[in-house]
C-alpha cells in the first residue's frame, strides 16, 4: 500500500511549465493518500480531490501535446494516443469503481496506486523522450480494432469460465501496482512452428483469485495455498483456449511452460520496452486482472 508520494528532482525533464505541472500532480496525489486515511472526512474530501487531480491532468495534457506540437516532436501521435487511454478509458474506469464502492479506501487505493505508476512511468520515459533523454518504450502499436478485438475476447473469456463482469480500465498497461496486496502472475510460453516465441501473461490481484475459486467451490478462501495457485495455474490455460476461440493466433503454436511469477518479477517485462499486447481490466470491486502478450504482432481477430 503506498503511504506517501515524493517529488523527486530526477523526475524533471528541463521544461519548466511541463515540469511544474509535474510537480503539482505529485502533490496533489499525496493529499489525496492523507485523506484517504482520515475515515471521517474520507468520501467527500476524496470525491473532491480526484475530481481536482482529473481536472489538472486533463489541462496539463493538453498544455504538454501543445508543447509537443510546437517543437515538431516526432512521437507525438503515440505519445498523445497515451494521454487519450488514460483520459477515455482508464480515469472514467476508475472513477466508476469509486462510486460503486462509495470511496472506500479500497477503491481509492486502486485509483492511487494506478495514477501514481502511470505517471511515475509516463514521465521517466514518454516525457524524457520529448526532450531526446529516453527512448518510447511503446515501440509497437496493435490498431485500435485490433486491441479492441482482444479486449472483447477477454471479457468473454472471463465471463464464461468465472462469471466475472470485466470492464477494460486500459489498453495501454505499462506495469502501473493495481493491488492492494499482493498479485500473482502466469506465464504462458508458447512455441511455433517456426520456433518463434509467444509469452502471455495473465496477472490476478490476489482478492480476484479466492473470489474466483471462493466461488467455485461455494465457500471463502482466506489465503493464496499451494491448491489456489494451482488451480489458477491450470484455469489461466482454460482462459487462453476460449480467447483464442475468438483471437486466434497466425501460427500454429503449442503450450511450451507454464510459469509462476511474482508481480515483481511480472514487472521486469517492461523495463525495456512495453509488450504490444497489454491490457488492465477491473470486475466490478473483486480485484484487478492484467492480458500482456510479448511477441511481434503474432496475433490476429478471428474472422
């Protein structure tokens, strides 16, 4: 759980209006932190500060695409198609997750902890590579009717094995914490014909999973055991065949190795570079799951 967000002087990318407004999202993320943890005053002092941060973002992306705009920055169209995710998609995702909960701490947890990794993430590398510090770390762009193809097959890939109501929260996901414990991750490597290499990843936030199982089974699962994750271990590869029946893949691959990580070792994936395939969808207050795919365009919408 994050107890406080710092502003650090490594985070300036040396444009003064950029960096300043920088510098007021990490304040006024770490207010909203303290008023979470003052129950008394929680709910409205927390409605009132996420509609204050929502509103600063919205003025400073516009602000920093006119910047872009000006100098003739090259990555303008990925950099731009970033700040409309989070504004379209991920903002308006979380913030129906805090009404349905009444901003319970929860909740806000989830809307902190996601705000703070994208931007912690979106400054050290999409602005610094405004000024030629960095590199894009989203160096392939699926189409949109690509990644919308891919969240639909999810969302009844979810639906049918676990009864879950999924909703996209975003398309872009790069990493950002969305637990509020602890999460597990399955990777799933599939070789083919070709011997190219196909990595998926499917992350549960802990809570999701003995909600899911808690449900199969008919009673409350308390902890994450040896049985949790092995069912989750064998359900994950049911998931993938129903997503594929809907997304297939353009060779013919095979299950390879089925793999537990731990959400830190999950993250190390996108220290280089963002897999093409990376998606984050919240159901409904049980907890948070993420679809990453690392390979070069190697799947396709079912006809």
């Amino acid at each position: 759980m994050i107890k406080e967000v710092k502003w650090n002087d490594r985070f300036n990318i040396g444009v003064d209006s950029i960096d300043k407004a920088h510098h007021r999202l990490f304040t006024i993320v770490d207010k909203l932190i303290n008023l979470n943890e003052n129950e008394t005053k929680q709910e409205h002092a927390c409605r009132e500060g996420i509609k204050y941060f929502k509103s600063y973002t919205l003025k400073h992306f516009a602000d920093e695409e006119a910047y872009m705009q000006s100098i003739g920055y090259s990555g303008y169209a990925v950099h731009k198609s970033l700040h409309d995710n989070l504004r379209d998609k991920t903002l308006p995702a979380l913030e129906a997750e805090l009404e349905e909960q009444n901003y319970s701490p929860e909740s806000v947890q989830h809307f902190v902890g996601i705000c703070v990794g994208w931007l912690n993430g979106h400054i050290m590398i999409e602005d610094r590579a405004i000024i030629g510090k960095t590199s894009n770390k989203w160096v392939m762009q699926p189409s949109e009717n690509e990644l919308a193809a891919l969240e639909k097959a999810i969302v009844q890939a979810l639906q049918s094995l676990f009864r879950i109501q999924a909703k996209p929260v975003s398309n872009h996901y790069s990493g950002e914490d969305f637990s509020t414990g602890n999460a597990l991750c399955y990777r799933l490597n599939y070789r083919g014909e070709k011997g190219d290499l196909l990595q998926v990843y499917l992350t549960y936030e802990e809570r999701l999973m003995l909600e899911i199982l808690g449900d199969m089974f008919g009673k409350q699962i308390a902890r994450a055991d040896k049985t949790v994750v092995y069912a989750m271990k064998i359900l994950s590869q049911h998931i993938m065949e129903l997503i594929t029946k809907h997304f297939v893949l353009t060779d013919n691959y095979h299950l390879e190795k089925n793999d537990l990580l731990t959400f830190e070792q999950f993250l190390r994936i996108f220290e280089k570079e963002n897999p093409p395939y990376s998606l984050l969808f919240g159901t409904g207050g049980k907890g948070y799951f993420a679809f990453s795919v690392k390979g070069k365009q190697l799947v396709k919408p079912q006809a």
